[in-house]
C-alpha cells in the first residue's frame, strides 16, 4: 500500500450499533455490510463475536457473504473473545482480529486492578493467540488519549514483535486536541523502533466535537488508518463521521495530501440505510449528508452559486451520492425490475414468499404514491423487516377523527399473537390518542424519551419516517415505521418497540 493511502475502518456495526437503542438484526447489519462494500470501504468492523449468540451469528454471516473488504470482528485480550472472533471469521475472504487492553493509569488501576507489567504481558499474549488463528491482526490501547507516552512506547512495540500490524491509538473518551493528538501520533511512530513494521491506526469519539479533527491531525502526522462510522453514529456523542472524514481528505488533498478508495457517490444512499435501520435521523445541518449540506437559502448565496458554483460550493452533491437515483419505480413497475433495485439497494431475498410479502406493501406504496424512490424502498424494507421481526404486537387498523374544537379520538385494533384487541382513547392529538389506544392494550409501561418524524423523499405525498424511543428498566428500544399516513407510522413505530422491548438482546458490552 502506498505511504499516502488512507484505510477506512467503519466501526457502524460494533461501535455505532452500541448507540442506546441502535441495536441492529443480522439482516440489517448484512444490508448495511454490503452497501458498505459497494462503497468501498476497506475494513468492516462487523461485532463484538463474543457478545450474544446474535452478534456471533451476524458476524460470521457478514464474513461469509462480504468478499471485497476485510471483515474485522472485536475482542477484548481474553482467550474466549479472541477463540470466538476467530470462529466468526474462519470463511472470511479477507479476516481481522481487533483485540485491545486499556492502558491509561486510571483504567489499569481501577478498571483491570493490573499492573502495568501485566498489561504488557496480557496484549503481547493476546496478539500471539490471535495471530495463531488469523494474520490480519489489529491491536488497541484503550484510553489511549490518556495514556503515559513512554508505557504506549513500550507496549506498542512488544505486540508489533508478537505480530500486530495494525496499532490503534483510540480517544476513548473523547478528551484530546488536534494538535496534542497529532503529536502523540507522530511521537509514537518516531520513538518505537519497529513502527515501520505496522500501520498505525486511530479511533476518535466526538465528545468534545472534536472526532474528526483529531483524526485528521493523525492523519498529518503519520496515521494510516481512521476508525469512524456512517453519520457519526456511536455511543455518547458518537464516532468520528466517516463522510466527513472521507471528504475533508478529497476536498484538501492539498494540504493533507492523501486519499483514500472511497466511492463516494454511495455515501449519502449508505446514509439513508443506516439512518432508517437504526433510527437515528440525520440533522438537517449535518456535513455533508444532511438536508441543507447543498442548500441555499440566501439570496447573495444562490446568486454566486448560480454564477460560478465554487463560489459557495466545495464539493458537488452529485460526489457524495445526491440526486443520483438511477431507476424511479411507479405502479406499473413489475416483480422483477423490483427486485433487481433493491438488490442494487443490498437486500436480498431468501425466499419467493419473502419476496412476494415485500413486493405487495411495494403496490401498496405504489397506489398512494405515483413515483417511489430509493429513499421509498429502504424505508419499506425497514419497515417490513421491523414489523417482522419478534411481531407479537401487530397493527390491523386505525382509526382516528380530529377536527378543530375537538378532542382526538382514536379506535385501534391490534392483532395481538393471532388474537384481535380493541381500544378506543381520546388524547391531545392524533397521534397521543392513537399511543393511549394502543398503550392500554399492550401495557408496556415504558416512558417514552422520543417521537420523531422524517419526510423520506419531498413532496405532500412522501412516506413518513416514525421513530420512537421508549425506555423501561434502563433499557432503551428504537422503533420504526413508515407510511404515507404520519398516525399510521406512528402507530407502527410504537408497536414496533413494543416488540423489541419483549424480545431479549442483552449482550456484553467490550469495555466492560
């Protein structure tokens, strides 16, 4: 690889689905592993293999099924993570074992209760193991922004000799600054005698706002790789985002004088994907994929655009994937140019009836909605998948009247295993009457932290994007549903988390 080559690791499905409520299924990790493919990532960082059943499972699916970028599964410096990551990755085309051990005083002290010997003696241990299993093997120092030069000097360069190639220096906790961070950076790389010998790598969270700049610091001082997610996705206040780094590096080769493989035109539509499995809406004022990452409001600005677009412009829309439908579907669009889109889109169908189900709520849409976009048909496998999924709570109707001077009222009925419940409740609006309706058939007797709507595509006639937050105990769910009546994909959205909060995805956490 050449010295002005940046790798993209995506860490979306393992550090990024550890966002509370972010929580993904091995199907929707699978679609998104492969537009993540398709846009040419280098490194998919896929799970945490040793955390549940489920995570092992979409693990080893992703590494069976992704064949042009390296699939990367977590482990902590323990024989079992690191024996059940390198199951997970035994038909992989290209595996990765990402083990790490926290190396700050604070963490070795009061986390680990280890010596720093110790330490040193667990990740050299740890990196012989997973080399006997792999030979693409990643180490990393947790906490490393807090962590004392000369111990990461020294620990850095006993697991190069174990048989790390790629280092990762992490900002855990989001506490450094660019220029501190960069120089750490270019330190450990001039210091450690066999730095030649591995890539160094970094991981940056945004709790300061400063993920991305820190990462790019690194990069001017001799990183290779950035860690980082698709909409800056991830626990706290998130990861370093991958678009932007992507682009910041495209739009100042001149300054930063790199590059990295990435096919740009699949970001916004990657975006998109990530944004309705999760259910975390992208803000309209986000770089680069956001609503108004393009737009102009001002009058002094559309004139200049107008004239000469890099007068307020440095980048096109069209780089980073806007605007760039190639098929627009309507009602009289057949099965099979279907189901060629939404392959081209990264979901599959493992069986006709799948298919079938999909490609009627597909008619559906079609009969309320004249032109259906790639927007539309994410959205409908989102909601199709998640009305699927554990469905123990299911949507039959609703109905509700509102009118000015009145209290809403709603009628509902949900199918409840097979058996139909009905409740009638008033509330302050529709959508409050409809979730008193079907609250006091399922009883969840969760809180419910948020309720958000999204227009997919623009137009009166868009589908609505529902997301629901409700937390119970602790545990937060994210429910999703779409239809081009905001009540109904509300009413979705809130049975959809009433599902997830029945089914049981308790997993281990890796920094625990």
């Amino acid at each position: 690889m050449s010295d002005n080559r940046v790798i993209i690791f995506d860490t979306t499905l393992r550090d990024g689905e550890q966002s509370p409520g972010a929580s993904m299924t091995k199907a929707e990790k699978l679609r998104i592993a492969k537009a993540l493919e398709k846009m040419r990532v280098d490194v998919i960082e896929a799970g945490f293999a040793i955390a549940s059943p489920g995570d092992f499972e979409a693990v080893k699916a992703i590494a069976d099924t992704i064949q042009d970028s390296t699939i990367c599964s977590l482990s902590r410096a323990l024989d079992a993570d690191i024996d059940r990551a390198g199951e997970a990755l035994k038909n992989a085309n290209s595996g990765r074992i990402h083990t790490f051990i926290a190396t700050s005083p604070i963490h070795m002290k009061y986390k680990l209760q280890m010596e720093p010997d110790r330490v040193v003696e667990q990740a050299v241990y740890a990196v012989k193991r997973a080399r006997n299993l792999i030979d693409d093997v990643e180490f990393s120092l947790e906490d490393a922004s807090r962590s004392e030069l000369d111990f990461m000097c020294r620990i850095i360069e006993q697991v190069i000799d174990a048989g790390a190639r790629t280092i990762n220096i992490p900002d855990t906790v989001g506490y450094a600054v660019p220029e501190e961070f960069g120089h750490t950076i270019r330190q450990l790389i001039e210091r450690i005698p066999n730095a030649d010998k591995a890539i160094f790598s970094v991981h940056c969270h945004n709790d300061l706002g400063l993920a991305v700049a820190n990462s790019l610091a690194a990069v001017s001082n001799g990183a290779r790789q950035v860690e980082c997610t698709i909409n800056g996705l991830g626990e706290r206040a998130g990861n370093a985002s991958l678009e932007e780094v992507v682009m910041a590096i495209r739009t100042r080769h001149d300054r930063l004088g790199v590059e990295t493989g990435i096919d740009t035109t699949h970001i916004v539509p990657t975006s998109r994907l990530v944004s309705g499995v999760t259910g975390f809406p992208v803000q309209p004022n986000k770089a680069i994929v956001g609503a108004n990452a393009f737009a102009h409001e001002s009058g002094i600005h559309q004139d200049g655009v107008l004239k000469h677009r890099e007068t307020y412009e440095i980048m096109t829309a069209q780089d980073v994937g806007w605007h760039t439908n190639k098929m627009v579907l309507g009602k009289h669009s057949g099965r099979a140019a279907f189901r060629s889109r939404l392959e081209e889109l990264g979901t599959t169908f493992e069986t006709d009836a799948e298919l079938n189900t999909m490609f009627a709520r597909f008619k559906e849409l079609a009969d309320k909605k004249h032109e259906i976009f790639d927007e539309d048909l994410q959205a409908l496998v989102s909601d199709t998948k998640a009305a699927g999924f554990n469905e123990r709570y299911r949507l039959s109707s609703l109905k509700v009247t509102s009118q000015t001077g009145e209290t809403p009222v709603a009628e509902v009925v949900v199918m409840v295993e097979g058996e139909e419940m009905r409740a009638t409740s008033a509330g302050s609006g529709p959508v409050d009457a409809a979730y008193k309706a079907i609250e006091s058939i399922v009883h969840t007797e969760a809180s419910l932290e948020l309720y958000s709507v999204n227009a997919i595509t623009s137009g009166t006639d868009s589908q609505g994007e529902v997301t629901v937050r409700l937390e119970k105990g602790g545990r937060i769910v994210n429910g999703l549903g779409a239809d081009t009546d905001i009540v109904i994909a509300s009413a979705k959205a809130y049975l959809h988390a009433a599902n997830l909060l029945l089914s049981d995805t308790t997993k281990a956490h890796p920094q625990v």
